[in-house]
C-alpha cells in the first residue's frame, strides 16, 4: 500500500509506507538478475548531500551501494546547476505516478504538461478509494491528495502542502 491519506477521528493521517519494496527495491534486483544473471553488482544512487540520511548499506550480499553524488558532495542546486551549463533539461523529482508525497505545485504541473499520466493518478486514487478490498481493509476512505478530496476535483493551490512535504519526502525506506 502507498502512504496515502486518509481521515481519522484525530485529523488527517497517512497509511504506513509499504511500497518502495514492491514498486522500487524487488524490481530494480529482478532487472539486475534477468540482465545480468548470478554475479555481484555495484548499484549506483544519486542521493544528493540533502538527502544523506537515505544512503544505506545494501541489505543483501550481491549489491553494493556507491552514492557517486555524496561523493562529489552535491547538493540537489548543484545537481540544477550542473544540468544547466551543460543544457540538460531540469526532470521533476522522480516518483510514481501515484505518490502521494508531491505538492499541489507538482499535481498541477503533472496535471499540465502530462496528462495522460495525471489521469492515470485520477484513476489509482478513484480505485484506492472505492474498490471493494480497500473499502473491507481501511476503516476510511483513501485519497491521493491531503485535503482529502477526489484528485480530479482539486484545485491545486494549497501552499501549506510544501511544508508537509518539507519532512516527508519518499525517503527512508524508499532509497531510489
Ligand atoms: S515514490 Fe511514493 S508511491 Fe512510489 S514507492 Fe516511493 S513512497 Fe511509494
């Protein structure tokens, strides 16, 4: 299940994050394994210095971590301007599809310029919501947006979402 908000007697919650194993961590090694087959890996992750409190020993024998950017001592503006002068274009931060850690500033960009993808979110929060395994697990509705309301009726213009987002970032666990 992904992180997604809900109502609780006490306010606005968010469900346990048991994602990033299924959607990042096992693809990625079984990738690694069809491509590569039985031997040892060095994974590269570019956690910039911002993000150093992600970076993690590998949990299984055949990966070995290396975070190229820690080593550079980069920070994400670093990473921006390095884009920049060599004429990159600037990626959004990356995330599925339906994650709900993003800022309405970010829904109403995805909602612009790839809506194809927005509307696939539309969907995932629409089955969140009302499939019938969610409706007999979760006490309350499940929604993909903090104010609790269906993705597609939003009106992204909440600030104050930057600031949840501040702490709560796919980190941790989610390592990618
Ligand atoms: S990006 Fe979001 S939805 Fe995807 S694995 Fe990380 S926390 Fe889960």
């Amino acid at each position: 299940m992904i992180p997604a908000f809900t109502a609780t007697p006490n306010g606005t919650g968010m469900l346990k994050r048991q994602c990033t194993g299924a959607y990042k961590i096992r693809p990625i090694r079984r990738k690694m394994r069809e491509r590569f087959g039985f031997q040892k890996f060095r994974l590269w992750i570019g956690f910039s210095l911002d993000e150093i409190v992600r970076a993690a020993p590998s949990r299984v024998k055949y990966i070995t971590h290396r975070f190229p950017l820690l080593e550079k001592r980069m920070r994400r503006g670093d990473c921006i301007q390095w884009l920049k002068r060599h004429k990159f274009p600037i990626p959004e931060r990356s995330a599925c599809v339906c994650c709900p850690y993003r800022s309405d500033d970010e829904w109403g960009r995805m909602k612009r310029s790839s809506p194809e993808e927005f509307s696939q979110a539309c969907k995932i929060d629409e089955q969140i919501r009302n499939n019938h395994l969610s409706r007999k697990r979760h006490n309350y509705p499940l929604y993909l947006h903090k104010s609790l309301q269906p993705l597609r009726t939003v009106k992204f213009s909440n600030p104050n979402q930057l600031d949840f987002l501040e702490e709560e970032e796919c980190a941790g666990g989610c390592w990618l």
